[in-house]
C-alpha cells in the first residue's frame, strides 16, 4: 500500500518532536529513514502506529485519510512495528508470542487454536525466509532470532506497511545480512517498509528512498545512487562531519591496566573469560573487538569491580583491583561507559542532573557529608549539559525522555567529569547518529592525549578501527590476536572475529 | 500554566477519585435501601427521593462524625465552657488520633516502597514498636517522666528497626523475597507479643485477658488541654516526620541512594552504591518508623499494650503508601482522609444504622479510582498528563 504522512506536527513539552514533516512510500518500496539522534523519527513512526496522536497532519494509506486512536487501529489499517526494544514475553514461545493479541480461536469456549497458529507461523517463516523454531522460548532466543519474531508478529497481523525502528543496532554483521534480505523478501512481496537507522552503509545498501530528519523537520528526500555518506551526513546534522575521526600516533607512556591470565566466570558459572593477558598504557588507545557474546561483557565488568575474578590478576596502575568493589575502582580514577545505558548506567525516572552526579554523589561538592548541595549538583550538570551539547529542555528533565544520543552524551559526560586515569568504553556509540558519535570519538581521544589509558569494547569494526592504537580480537573467551592500527584492516579483524587464525 | 495552577494539577485526579468513590458509594447506598426499594412499584418518585434523602443524610452524619457539627461549635463560641468545646471538637481530634498511626505506618510503606523494597510487615512492626515503647516505659517508670517518655519512644523505633532490619539483612544476603520474610515476621510478632503479654512484668494480674498495667504514669502530652479530647502531639510529630522523611529522601546523599536503588538496581549498582546496603537501610527506616507509630500509639492514645493497640495499620499503610504516590506530603493527606472516613462511619453507623462496612466500601472504591488515573480522566474528560508532567509527578521533587 502507498503510504503518506502529511505535514505532521507533534510537540512534547520544551521540544518540537515533528515540524510538518512530510514523507511518503510505495507499495513495495524501502524508505529508509535517517537523522541524527533526537531529530523525531521514533515520534513519528510512534505517530503512524496510533502510540501518540499528532498535533496537526494527516496519514494516507492509498490517498484515504486516516486517524488512529490506539495502536489497534493502526494494526487494523495494516500498520506493523518492530520497535527499538523488543516487546516480547520472555517465558513464552514463538507460537504464543507471535499470535499473542490475534489468537485463533477454536470450539465453543473460544480456546487458542495453537495448531493453526503455528502453521501460520510456519508458512509465513518459509514463505518470507524468516528462520525460526515455532517451539523455542523467547528468552533461549538471541536477539538477532527475537527480532525476526517481532517480525513474524508484524506479517502475521498482515502488515502492509511495516516500519523497523534502528533495528540493526543490536545486530552482528551476518545478521544484519540477513535482516536485508528479509527486507527484499519482503518488498519484492509488495510490503511497503519504512527502516530507521544510523549506520548510512545500509540506508544505501536497502532503501529505494531515503529521506532525512533534522530537528524535527526534512532536511531532504534523495535516491541511494544519487547521493554519497558525506552528503547524507551532512544533511542530517547541518555540517560536514569527519565519518573517521582523525588522531595523531599514540605515545604511550607506563602501564595501566595489566591483566594477566585473567579468568571469569559468567552468571551460569561457566568460565567466559580464559586466561587474558593484555596490557593498556597511558596515552594509548586498545580497542577490543569481537561478536557480541565472546566474553566482552565479562572482561569489562571484571575490571570495573561488577563481577569476581577467578584467578590470575589485574592490576590498575600498580594497584591490585580485582575483587575491588565498583566504588573503590571507580575512586581510583576508573571511568566507566556501560554496555546498555538505559539499564547500567542510566535511571531513566529521575532527572539530567541527578544522573549526572549518580557515581560521583558522594563527593564534593555535591555532598556535604549528609545533605546533597543542590545548587552545585545544577551548576555542575548545566555545566557538563553546555560543554557536550545535549539538548535537553533543562538539567531537571528525566533523563529517559531525552533522544538515546543524548542519553549517551550524560554518561560521557559524566564519566569525563572527574579525572580519569583508565576509561573502560563498551559500546560507547551503539544507536548514536554520526554527529554525536563523532563528538565521543573525539572526546575520548582527548583523553587518551591527555594521558588516560583506554580500553574500547565494540562490535563495530569501523569503530574499532577508528579509535584503536592497537586492536585485540576477542574469541571464545581469549584474545586471538593483537594487531597495531597498521596491521589492522577490515579483512584481518574480520577473520579473527570469526576465530581464523 | 500559572505555578498555583501547576501546585494543584497533581491533586486533581485524587480529588476527583474521591469525589467518584462517593458518588459509586451512594448508589450501592441506594440499591441497599430496601425500605425505599419496596416503594418503587406504587411510588417511584418517592422512593427515588426518599432514597437520595437517606443518602444526604449518611453523608451529613459521616461529615459531622469527622469534622465536627458546625451547630455545636456555635454554642461553644456563645457558651466559652470547655464542656461545650470538648463536644464541639471530639470528632475532629478523634480524626486526627485516628489518623495518626496511619501516618506513620504509611510513611514507613512508602520508604520502602521508594526502594523498591515491599515492606509488608508494618504491622507485626508496629505492634512491636508497641511492645517495645510499653517494657522501656515501665521499666524506667521511677525515672523523671520525660526520660521514660524518650526511652519509651526509643524503645519502639528499636523494637520496628529490628524488626524491619531482619528482613532486609535476609534479602540482602540470602535473597530471600521481603514479601514472603516480612508476612511471616508479621505473624512472629504476634507471637512475641501473647507470650510478652503473660510476664508478670506486663501482665495487668487483675485481668484475664492478654492486657498490660495501665501505662497512664507518663502520656504523650495532650494538644488540647480539654478532658475528653485525646489528640496528643504524636500527631504533630507525625507531620514532623513526614518533613524529615521528604527532606531526608529528597536532600541527602542516602536519600539519593534509596531512590536509585529504587528507581534502577543495576544502575545503582553500576555506580558503585551498595545495593545491599540500600535495602537494609530502607527496611530499617521503615521498620523504625512503623515502630515509632506504635510507641505513639500506646503511650498516647490507648494506654494499655494489647493484640488491639493495632488494627490492620500495617496494611491499610501500603494503600496509603500507593494512594499518596509515595511521597511524604500525599501520604499524610491520604492518612487524614482515612482517619476521617474510619471516625466519621461511626458518627454515620450512629446516626443512620448504616454499617461500617459501607466505609470500607468506599475506602476501596478511593483506592480503585487512585489506581485508575486514566479512568479518573475518561469520565471527567480530562486531558491526559504531557508525559514529562506525569512522570514529575510520580517522582515529586518535594513533597
Ligand atoms: N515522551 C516524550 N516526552 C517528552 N519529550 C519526548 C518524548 N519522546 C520524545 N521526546 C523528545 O522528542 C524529540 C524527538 O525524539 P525521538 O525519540 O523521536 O528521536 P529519534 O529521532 O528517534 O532519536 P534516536 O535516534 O536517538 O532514537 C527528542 O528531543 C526527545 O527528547
Ligand atoms: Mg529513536
């Protein structure tokens, strides 16, 4: 079905979320949406699938106008969204989670007609190359595999139009191969799909269309051949922007962190980590890549006091931390950007200053011993809010109502805010558009020139390749390799990535 | 919006909640009234307005038996005797010594409840603050009489840390869940407090029944020198308490703690607080606060330490705790509503043989419609909160 948004406007308290934005796509067609992060796109789309009602504008589904008051009634008007998080029952099967809400119904009781159900799951899975087992629970299920789930809930509502919001984030490079081909399946079907993201290779890899946002308005609509990464970069944040940061050679100084044959044990007990040596100096950058799940996570909480060492040792500066508790790493100098911001390293219920303070509370001058100073926790984090550009209404709004980049630019500059001796970054850009990841990139150059030793954790190999004076390849809980940012191409990272070597 | 319109908007949704509750209230009032029921065939109109007179009246008398008859307070202004103003002022201060456990026992439900932790033990550490306030009082009662005071007060905010600190010390360790440690405990207590009851030290020998000596040797002074009137300054320090406990959640870095912890575990965590810690100590502040309640309780208001110095405060404290969003200043105003609902159904149980149950018909019925904000908004039609002012107001800065 073709589809239409005209002019819609949506205002949120201090915010213009949509300035009459206009997009449109045909039946069939791919429509990738971009913009940086906060520009609206989650707001419009939760516009389109009856979550928020816009202030002002119309939706068109084949030239009809349309209103949808609830979310049913978008999926009635064949609208279906995979949102940026999943929204799936954990303890449930495909089966069930699929069907949940559009159960088939069967005799006189109406009970769940489960076999019909999971035919139709099991066509639509072959019909669309959607791989899953009908029978597996959802929290066995990586995440990759989940979203394909949410993607079977979408078409098994019969969704004409299916919008996936930033739904390679979470993605690894073979699954996001995979998610594309789904979308041409799925278009060459007649689905008209709407794909947000920020990684512009893959806008220019999938979409037929691509129209970007900027601050709530359109900043252009052009085709895929007709247009360059620099120039979508440009037009989605107003400048040009470095996609590649540039960096002088480190110069690195003593040691840092040593870790030597480090061993952790993950929470079912088995052993992630297995005997890890690695040594980051002051004024050097190491970047770990590595699929997500290969024992990163691990290594990172290891260091930062989060989990128990199982032998061998780590050393902060000379001092022994291991076992150390998070505050006492964190006392030391130890800077730390958690994987999952909204659920490690952010409290999305309370306030831009009161997360900014939240590692650092107890220290002056935001306390005195017993009573918080409110005057200097508000400077402070208006301070921190000006020096890293987030746009926030004010230092008093909740922190989970600002865009994710924004999000990420509190912890950064939290992090940042007191003197750091060691940064440990995990996935310090997932989801940020190419302005902010560009800002934090700089950023934590800066403090590598300033002396910290650095250690990065990605999966994003253009970012490992980015930021790494030397780069370490993590596989089944070992580093299989150290390259210097010479030897370190896409090809010889990738190759060990999969565990060649 | 002007900043007293912005002061009042949160109170909106309770106000009319309240308002709904009484008007669902009236129509199950009606429906009971077989009286004028019986009338519908030969006389609708009558019946109809036959019934709406009787339920005018019930509320008259529940209005009067909370705040007092304003007629009465007349003829104490021409009269000047204190006779005269004991009877104009009983119901209004037998509100507030009803309310006045409920504050504190709401108030300890919403630290925890602030903490993400589920105190569900407020009674079993009330009626120990209790116990614990009336073995102080009479072991230090040849002391001077504020010292036994002091001393009994300690003695219950002891008795309800202890009794508060268990259960979060279990979790914290163990994990072993608050909800299940805190309802045992409940039960424990009860316990603790028959076999206490059948010492000779606390035992009244003159009477059969599980009941103390008569604690009247040192009383929480009274507010209002009248005979008759039992309001004591345990209300006063409940309204104290609650600004210490919004001051101390709102302004100081454990506070700080509390409501990370609550609000985000992982993040809290993550940011190098003790989460451990956060859970015992708001088990402990809930524990001591319940337990102040209790001392309250038995040295102002009862007198006498029996299983009935308590009843059910505990857990009318979790509605309480939820109806006033958790924060200090709602807590306090959903405790007077309740003192006034429990004193004025007597006056109405008086002056209408309606029953008492009706009141805690309604008293649920207020507690639906708080828990159903939305449905509050659908029938006065209400715009929806923007979404950064609700979330404020769950939050509240201050309270
Ligand atoms: N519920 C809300 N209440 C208040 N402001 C909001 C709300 N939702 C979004 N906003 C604001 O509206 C703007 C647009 O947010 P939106 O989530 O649509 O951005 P986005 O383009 O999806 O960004 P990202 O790429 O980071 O996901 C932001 O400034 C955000 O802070
Ligand atoms: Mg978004």
């Amino acid at each position: 079905m073709r589809l239409e948004l005209r002019e819609i406007t949506k205002q949120f308290p201090g915010v213009l979320a949509n300035d009459r934005i206009s997009i449109s796509a045909d039946r069939g067609k791919v429509l990738g949406l971009l913009g940086e992060n906060g520009a609206g796109k989650t707001t419009l789309m939760n516009i389109l699938s009856g979550l928020y009602r816009p202030d002002s504008g119309e939706i068109l589904i084949d030239g009809q106008a349309r209103t949808f008051t609830d979310p049913a009634d978008a999926i009635k008007a064949g609208i279906g969204m995979v949102h940026q998080h999943f929204m799936l029952v954990p303890v449930f099967d495909v089966v069930a989670s699929v069907a949940l809400g559009a159960e088939p119904v069967k005799g006189f009781l109406g009970t769940f007609d489960r076999a019909s159900a999971r035919k139709r799951v099991v066509e639509l899975s072959t019909q669309y190359g959607l791989d899953v087992d009908p029978g597996a629970r959802i929290e066995d299920l990586p995440v990759g595999v989940r979203q394909r789930v949410e993607i079977l809930k979408a078409l098994y509502r019969k969704s004409d139009i299916l919008v996936l919001d930033e739904p390679s984030a979470v993605l690894t490079p073979g699954e996001t191969e995979e998610l594309f081909e789904i979308i041409r399946g799925l278009a060459a079907g007649g689905t008209t799909v709407i794909f947000i993201t920020h990684k512009l290779n893959e806008v220019l890899e999938v979409a037929d269309t691509i129209t970007v946002l900027r601050r709530g308005r359109v900043a252009g609509t052009v085709l895929p051949r007709e247009t360059t990464r620099a120039e979508l970069a440009n037009l989605m944040v107003g400048r040009d922007v470095e996609l590649t940061v540039s960096r002088a050679p480190a110069k690195p100084r003593e040691v840092v962190l040593d870790l030597v044959d480090l061993a952790v044990r993950d929470d079912r007990g088995g052993l992630a980590v297995r005997g890890i040596n690695l040594q980051v100096h002051a004024g050097e950058i190491v970047a770990v890549a590595g699929v997500q799940g290969n024992g990163q996570t691990e290594l990172v909480e290891a260091i930062t006091g989060l989990r128990r060492v199982d032998s061998g040792s780590l050393t902060v500066g000379g001092e022994v931390v291991q076992n150390a508790t998070p505050r006492h790493v964190s006392d030391m100098g130890v800077a730390h950007i958690p994987e999952d911001r909204s659920r490690d390293g952010l409290i999305a219920n309370m306030t831009v200053a009161e997360n900014y303070i939240l590692d650092s509370y107890h220290r002056s001058p935001y306390s005195s011993g017993v009573r918080l100073n409110r005057k200097a926790i508000a400077e402070e984090a208006s301070k921190g809010v000006r020096e890293f550009d987030i746009r926030t209404p004010s230092v008093e709004t909740h922190v989970g109502a600002l865009s994710g980049g924004n999000q990420q630019k509190v912890i950064v500059a939290r992090e940042f805010s007191r003197p750091v001796k060691l940064v440990v970054a995990a996935q310090p850009t997932r989801g940020l558009d190419v302005g902010s990841i560009e800002y934090i990139h700089r950023r934590i150059i800066e403090q590598r020139d300033a002396g910290a030793a650095i250690l990065i954790v990605s999966t994003e190999l253009d970012e490992v390749l980015a930021l790494g004076d030397r780069v370490a390849v993590m596989y089944a809980g070992q580093i299989v390799g150290v390259l210097s940012s010479e030897q370190a191409t896409k090809e010889a990272v990738g190759m060990l990535m999969g565990g060649v070597h | 919006m002007s900043g007293l319109r912005r002061r009042l908007r949160p109170l909106l949704v309770p106000v009319l909640a309240v308002l709904s509750a009484f008007v669902v209230g009236s129509l199950f009032l009606m429906l009971s009234d077989l009286k004028h029921l019986a009338m519908i065939p030969t006389d609708p109109i009558g019946a109809l307005t036959g019934a709406m007179g009787d339920v005018i009246n019930a509320y008259r008398a529940l209005l009067l038996g909370a705040f007092g008859d304003p007629a009465k307070f007349a003829l104490a202004f021409e009269q000047g005797t204190p006779k005269a103003w004991t009877t104009a002022l009983r119901p209004i201060s037998e509100t507030l010594v009803a309310a006045t456990p409920l504050m504190f026992t709401g108030l300890a439900i919403a630290v925890s409840f602030r903490t993400s932790v589920f105190n569900i033990g407020g009674d079993g550490q009330f009626v120990l603050g209790a116990l614990g306030a009336s073995i102080v009082a009479l072991a230090l009662r040849d002391l001077p009489a504020p010292i036994t005071l002091v001393g009994a007060l300690a003695g219950g905010v002891l008795f309800g840390a202890l009794w508060g600190f268990v259960p979060g010390f279990l979790k914290a360790r163990t994990g072993a869940h608050e909800v299940i440690t805190t309802i045992m405990l409940n039960y424990v207590a009860l316990q603790i407090v028959q076999l206490a009851l059948r010492t000779d030290f606390l035992r009244q020998s003159t009477n059969s029944q599980p009941i103390s000596k008569v604690l009247d040797f040192v009383r929480v002074p009274l507010l209002i020198p009248l005979p008759g009137l039992r309001l004591h300054w345990g209300f006063i320090a409940a309204l104290v308490v609650a600004a210490l406990i919004s001051w101390f959640l709102f302004k100081t870095t454990k506070g700080f703690e509390l409501r990370s912890a609550g609000q985000n575990l992982t993040a809290a965590r993550y940011a190098g607080m003790s989460a451990g810690g956060s859970i015992i100590l708001a088990m402990v502040v809930s524990g001591a606060l319940a337990g102040l309640g209790g001392a309250f309780q038995v040295m102002g208001s009862v007198t006498q330490m029996s299983n009935d110095v308590n009843s059910g405060y505990g857990w009318t404290a979790i509605a309480l705790a939820l109806l006033g969003g958790t924060r200090p200043g709602g807590v306090v105003a959903a405790a007077l509503l309740f003192g006034a609902l429990n004193n004025g159904g007597h006056g109405m149980q008086v002056a209408t043989s309606i029953p008492l149950d009706l009141l805690v018909f309604i008293q649920a019925l207020v507690i639906m419609f708080v828990a159903a904000p939305d449905l509050v908004r659908k029938i006065y039609r209400l715009r929806p909160p923007k979404p950064e002012v609700a979330a404020t107001a769950t939050e509240g800065a201050s309270a």
